[in-house]
C-alpha cells in the first residue's frame, strides 16, 4: 500500500493548506541579521505573490519585496565564504521562481529580447 508522489497527490495536499500572509511570514522569521534579509525579502516576495495570483493580495507589495532583496543581497556579502553559502542559493533559488512565475517582468523580458 506505498503511496506514489505524484502531481495530483502534491495539489490535493496543497490544498490543504491555504496560503500565508506577509503579516504572518513577519511573526515566523524572528532572526533578522545581515546575512537572512535578503532571504527574508525572497520569502515575502514569493508568498506576496502567491496571495497575488489567488485574488488576496497586490503585485505591488510582490514586487516591492523582490526589488528589497537586491540592495540587501549587496551588503550582505562581506568575504567569499558568503558567495557560496546557503542562504545566497535559497535566495537566487527564491528570486528565480518569483521571476519564472510573475507575468510582468516574463512579458518585460520578452520586450526587451525583441
């Protein structure tokens, strides 16, 4: 009786579980150092939106989190230990799937590659 992973599996799941607000993410990470902000601002990028695409939040707040992570991704950096550790690649992990998945700046890319 082994249950297979399977797509159909992961979205009933899914389902379960509605989505988090920025509010909430903000009560859950209580460690804001220098090194986690960029990830933290990656986290509520993705989460802001996800609450977007569902009809429960604004792009804007989305894309405000996503241009936060870049500043704060320069100053987190101090020596090369910080270029390979694990919190840049969650980050550029998390910036990249809120990029593959906001439509404005995939239809901005498109503009500008044409």
């Amino acid at each position: 009786s082994g249950m297979t992973l399977s797509v159909d599996f992961i979205e009933r799941e899914a389902a379960l579980f509605p989505p988090v607000s920025p509010d909430v993410l903000i009560h859950l990470i209580t460690l804001h150092t220098d090194s986690s902000l960029p990830a933290f601002h990656a986290i509520m990028a993705v989460s802001a939106l996800s609450l977007s695409h569902s009809g429960t939040g604004q792009s804007v707040d989305a894309l405000q989190y996503y241009q936060q992570a870049f500043p704060s991704l320069q100053t987190s950096l101090r020596n090369s230990d910080d270029l390979v550790s694990d919190g840049l690649f969650l980050t550029h992990f998390l910036l990249l799937i809120y990029e593959v998945n906001d439509h404005s700046i995939t239809i901005h890319c498109s503009i500008v590659i044409y």
